[in-house]
C-alpha cells in the first residue's frame, strides 16, 4: 500500500510539473506574441513620424525656394525696363496657358482612355 502511495505522489508530482510547464510554455508565447506585436507597432509609428517630418521639410525646403524665386523674380523685374517688363508679362502668360492646355490634355485623355476600357 505504502508503494501504491508513493507511485501515485511521483504521478501527481510528474503531472503537475507537466501542466505548469505547459502553463509557462503558453505565457512565455503569448509575452513574446505581444513584445512582437507592440515592437512593430512602434516601429511603424516612428516610421511615420519619421515620414511626416522629411515630408514637412520637403515643403519648407520648396517653399523656401519659391521665395527665393519671387524676390528674384522681383528685383529682375525692378531693373527692366517698362517696355520689356510688359514682354515679361506677355512670356509669363503663354506659359501659364501652355501649362493650363497640357494638363486639361492629360486630363481629356485618361478620361478617354478610361471611357474605351
């Protein structure tokens, strides 16, 4: 009987020692399942703040130069004559509507283009 008991008490020890393993086994799988998850999670947060900072500095760097451009602009204009000022001006208009034209063209024909498909 004494042999019966201790086997039982080695069954129920192996047992437990078994189901905690498995316990531990399935925590440490479901931490690192999160570490994983909060990891990548930060990293596509920091890439897109990284993303909107080199974007906002794209823009200022543009806008810098458009303004750069316009003083340019002005003070070229500022030393020209009227006559040619007015010639300029009549440059600046024709380019503006080839640039209106193009466009409306592109436009026209992906809609075209679209309307055939």
């Amino acid at each position: 009987d004494a042999a019966a008991t201790r086997i039982q008490a080695r069954y129920r020890g192996h047992h437990l020692r078994q189901a905690q393993e498995r316990e531990y086994n399935a925590a440490s799988k479901l931490q690192a399942r999160y570490r994983g998850f909060a990891s990548r999670k930060a990293s596509k947060e920091a890439r897109r703040r990284r993303d909107e900072q080199l974007s906002y500095e794209k823009a200022s760097r543009e806008r810098e130069y458009r303004m750069k451009q316009r003083e340019e602009q002005k003070a070229m204009l500022l030393d020209l004559p009227a006559g040619e000022v007015e010639d300029w001006q009549a440059r600046q208009e024709q380019v503006a509507a080839t640039t209106v034209q193009a466009g409306w063209k592109r436009h026209k024909a992906r809609k075209d283009f679209g309307a055939e498909r």
